[in-house]
C-alpha cells in the first residue's frame, strides 16, 4: 500500500486538475450564454418607431420603390435601450398617386421593411402604414381633396408603430 500512495497523490492531483478546468469551462459556457441572453432583446409589438427621412419622398413616388430613414430617439424597453437614435431603417412605398399622368387619388402611404441592428438588416413589419400629412393650400383643398405634387423633403419625421414583435 505504502507503494501506491505515491501513484494515488498523483491520481488524486490529476483528478482536481481536471475537475478544475471542467468548473472554468462551465463558467465560460454560462458567462457566454447570459452574454447572449443580454444581447438578444425583443422589442414589443406596437412600440411606436419614430424616424426622419433621409431623402425627398414624392406623393407621385412609384409604389415599391424604398426610402431610408435614421431613428429619431432612442426606444426604450423595460429601462434598456434596444435601438440607438441614428439607427437605419429602410422602407417601402406601398401606395401613392402614382406617376404625374394617372388620375389616382391614393393617399402616399409608407410601411418600414428593416432595421439595422447587430451588423445586419433585421426584417420588421408597421402597421396600417403611415401617411405623411403635408400642408395644404386653399386650393388644392376644396371639395375635401388634395390634388398637384407634394414632396416631403430630407428630414420629414414620420411615425410608425411595429405591427409584430421585433427580436433583435
């Protein structure tokens, strides 16, 4: 017995090696997945998302054709900012009057497609879609319509409300 005590210490000191990098691997796996919990955030359906536009959008813009516009203010979640004011969105036309030669009376109605977060463009969807208001003359108001071009330069703030949850 007095032979192996020498060969049961190293055992045992193998043993505790081993379980010590067990324990360090079981803290970085646990440290990565409370990281990951923190990063992953979901940003709740009907948050409202304001933005101002990059570029000049027409009330004769194609329908389908995209705009781009940078957040507003921070949105804010449960006291945690999930979307930094600045943030890129992108968006489509999804209804307008069309080219300057029809005689469509459809209002310039605006959806946003996809955010930028994380190194990526994070599909999200609006809901109802959002029509920009421009100021009216007396002219192109009477009779309770509008009618000629409006265009709403670079800058325009315009307010959207998220239809689903957005998971960043």
């Amino acid at each position: 017995m007095a032979g192996n005590l020498p060969q049961l210490i190293r055992n045992q000191t193998a043993m505790k090696k081993e379980l010590n990098k067990l324990f360090v691997l079981i803290l970085i796996c646990g440290a990565a997945l409370m990281q990951s919990s923190l990063l992953a955030a979901t940003v709740p359906a009907g948050t409202p998302i304001n933005v101002r536009t990059t570029g000049a959008i027409s009330s004769h813009a194609t329908p389908g054709k995209t705009f781009t516009a940078k957040l507003d203010q921070d949105v804010v979640t449960n006291g945690n900012v999930l979307l930094r004011a600045g943030t890129q969105f992108s968006g489509i036309i999804a209804s307008s009057r069309g080219s300057r030669s029809t005689t469509s009376s459809q209002p310039l109605t605006l959806n946003l497609t996809a955010v930028a977060a994380n190194g990526r463009m994070v599909p999200i969807k609006t809901s109802g879609g959002m029509q920009p208001h421009a100021a009216k003359t007396t002219r192109q108001s009477r009779g309770g319509f509008s009618y000629g071009e409006s265009t709403f330069p670079a800058g325009t703030r315009l307010e959207f409300r998220l239809a689903q949850p957005l998971h960043l």
